[in-house]
C-alpha cells in the first residue's frame, strides 16, 4: 500500500491510497468468501460453489465492490495510522481505479484535529490573580436565618394578608392571555416583581383583585390575581435547642462554624471555576487555531439536543417560600408537557435560528477543548495520559497544573 496526503482548507486533508493488484487480489478473494457462504447453488453444498459459479450467479460487479470495500476499510485505518492522522468524523470515500488485475486506487477526503500554536501559556497562567475567598458575618446569617425558616411551622389564618404572612397566589397577564401561574412567598420579603406585594396586602383567601399594573424594565405589566392561601409562620427561636435539632449540633456556636465552612467551600469552588475560565481565555486570546466548521457545526447539533431534551423534561423555576428559585417539573404552566415545536412557536423563532444563536457557545468551547488538549499534550507524558481513562480527566489534571503555576 502507498499514501499520499493533500492538505486542503479549513483543517481538511484528502488521502489517495493506492493498493497494488497482487494485495488487491487477496480481498477479491475474500469477496468471494464472503458473498458465497450463504448462497445455495444447485449441485455444490451451501457455500462450496466454485468461483466461476459464484460469479455467474451474482455477477462480477458485486464481486469488486465487496473486494473495494474491505480494502477501503483496513487501508484507510493504516494509511490514518502511518501517516499519524487524527481524523475527526468518517471520511469521505472515491473510488479512482476499480478493475481486475489492476492496483485498486482510492482517495479519502476527512477533517482533521487542526494545528494549535499556543503562546507562553505558563507565563499566562501566572499572572492571572488568584483571590482568596472571605465569607462574612451577615453571610453566616443569612444562611441561618433560610435555615430557620425551612423549620417554621405554618397554620391557615383567616384573616387578611400581612407582611411575614405565607401566601399561594396565582396570577396571569390580561394583556398577553398568559396562561394561570401559581407562585408561594414569603409576603413582604420582595420575592416578586417589585410594587407587586404591597398591592395585594390586606387580601383575604379567595380574593380577587385585576388590573395590577406593574413596571418591568420599562414595560408595563398589568396581572389579575387570585390569593388561594394564608397562612400565618412561626419561626423557631435561634438557641443551642435549635442546633442539637438541626443535626446534633453541641450548641448554635457549632452550627454557625458548619455553616462557615460549607459557605467556604462554595465559594473556593466559585473562585476555581472563575480561575480556569479566565486562565483560558486570556491563553485563548494569544492562541493561533482554524477551528473546522464540522467541529463547530457537530457542537451547535449537540446543545440543542440538550435543549430539546430539557424542554421535553421542562424544568419550570419556581420560588419557594423563602424566594429560592428550585426546578420543579412543569412546562410553561400547571406541569403540561409541551413538544419542541410548540416551545419555537412561544419563543417566536425557527430551529435554525436556534441553532444559529449557538454557534458562539459552540465555537468557544471547542477551541477550549483544543487549547487543553494541545496543553495537554505537551505537560502530560505517556506514562501520565494512560493514568486518566477519561477526557475529563485529563482535562482536570490540566488545569491543576496551570492552577499552581
């Protein structure tokens, strides 16, 4: 077997792969194996047909196209693996030459991994400020005081709604036909839009009230809501009771410390997420990389079926009563599922503007996984890189590198 390679544009190269007719006869060969095993012939037991009757019986074309095939698919791997090729999708294949007796001659057209050309990316990697993480008083509290509420004790009231009171409204928009949305808070804590629910203080279970106007960014925004519940909340005292409660906890002391930590930990996560983001970036800003459309294109395919995936599971945030926004499984409203086509028609856009819009999230993430691999492929030895079964991995071996640099 010989090989050439032609670079062509945007990181796609053509292989031309020319196989001589001695090698080229040992795949006829076993074409005629193959496509006769299972043929039943009139005189010769089931698979055990001469050639000469094999080929009468299904011709000589089919022959020399099973013959191309198999010499098409073990070539083209090892004609990848002596020219040291990373292809990235299946290639493209052309038969150039196809005859008996004859070298059989084929090309294969296939994008490749492009070249990266990193700058001093450890002298970058060592500018970028590392901030050390603070976590405050009022933080500790705060977490506390969520903590306290998640064990307050609710009874229905019968009278009308009064800041600290916990209410179940539902709402809809009269200029736009919203569909009836349901939302549970805290009353007086500022967990809605703003000016909302000072409006609906002194409410009673069961009122309604319409033409709730209300500005949003500018815009006006008028609700009709209906209150469906209050209830009135008795908050735990904060003691050394109310720790041992939580988790056996020695006192309040012991709680807050706890709390101290894991907000610690939180925050040292955020910080090394925003390490590495901006590590890369500004490495990425000095790099020389022609990323091939299909990589990008392959991507952009890849977040919208992650986005047709969450509609189907539509994951609808909705506040509890402390204001936190946790994922409840709901559509638009009321948890009806609804399919992607009707999500395009809400948000008034096509599937190719969809797709479209990603091409910059796309783009950016894989020259990011470029840029670490070609990091990678310069920091790691063999010995390393075999240690890390996953991409993953390796990626996160990575980054603790250019984290202590």
């Amino acid at each position: 077997m010989k090989s050439t390679v032609k670079k062509l544009a945007k990181s796609e190269i053509e292989l031309e792969i020319e196989v001589s007719a001695e090698e080229f006869s040992r795949f006829i060969e076993k074409a005629y194996l193959n496509l006769g095993q299972n043929l039943e012939i009139k005189g010769f037991r089931k698979g055990k047909a001469p050639k000469e009757f094999i080929e009468e019986e299904i011709g000589r074309e089919k022959i020399l196209i099973e013959a191309a095939n198999l010499t098409v698919e073990e070539n083209y791997k090892k004609a990848v693996l002596e020219n040291k090729i990373e292809a990235i999708f299946r290639p493209k294949i052309e038969i150039k030459k196809l005859a008996l007796g004859n070298p059989f001659i084929f090309s294969a057209k296939t994008a490749v991994l492009p070249e990266v050309i990193l700058p001093d990316y450890k002298k970058i990697a060592s500018k970028v400020e590392r901030k050390g993480v603070i976590v405050e008083d009022k933080e500790i509290d705060s977490a506390l005081k969520w903590l306290q509420k998640s064990r307050a004790k609710f009874s229905a009231k019968n009278q009308s709604a009064q800041k600290g009171d916990f209410v179940e409204i539902e709402y809809s928009s009269l200029q736009i036909g919203q569909e009836v949305q349901k939302d549970a808070f805290i009353l007086g804590e500022g967990h809605f839009l703003p000016g909302f629910e000072e409006k609906i203080i002194g409410m009673k279970s069961g009122e309604e009230k319409e033409n709730i106007t209300l500005n949003k960014e500018g815009k006006e925004i008028i609700l009709k809501v209906k209150i469906i519940s209050v209830q009135n909340v008795e908050l735990p005292e904060l003691n050394d009771e109310f720790a041992k409660s939580v988790a056996k906890f020695e006192n309040l002391n012991a709680l807050k410390n706890n709390i101290k930590q894991g907000l610690i930990l939180e925050k040292e996560q955020i910080e090394k997420q925003r390490l590495r983001q901006e590590i890369l970036e500004k490495i990425g800003e000095k790099t020389e990389i022609k990323i091939p459309d299909i990589l990008i294109e392959n991507e952009q395919k890849q977040i919208l079926e992650n986005l047709k995936k969450m509609v189907s599971e539509r994951l609808n945030p909705v506040r509890d009563s402390w204001g936190k926004e946790e994922a409840q499984k709901d559509s638009i409203s009321n948890g009806v599922k609804i399919s992607f086509a009707d999500y395009l028609s809400k948000i008034k856009k096509t599937e190719k503007e969809v797709i479209d819009s990603f091409f910059p999230q796309a783009q950016k993430k894989v020259r990011n996984y470029l840029i670490l691999r070609e990091i990678g492929k310069k920091e790691l030895d063999s010995e390393e890189i075999k240690k890390y079964t996953t991409e993953s991995e390796k990626i996160e071996k990575i980054f603790q590198l250019l984290e202590k640099l």
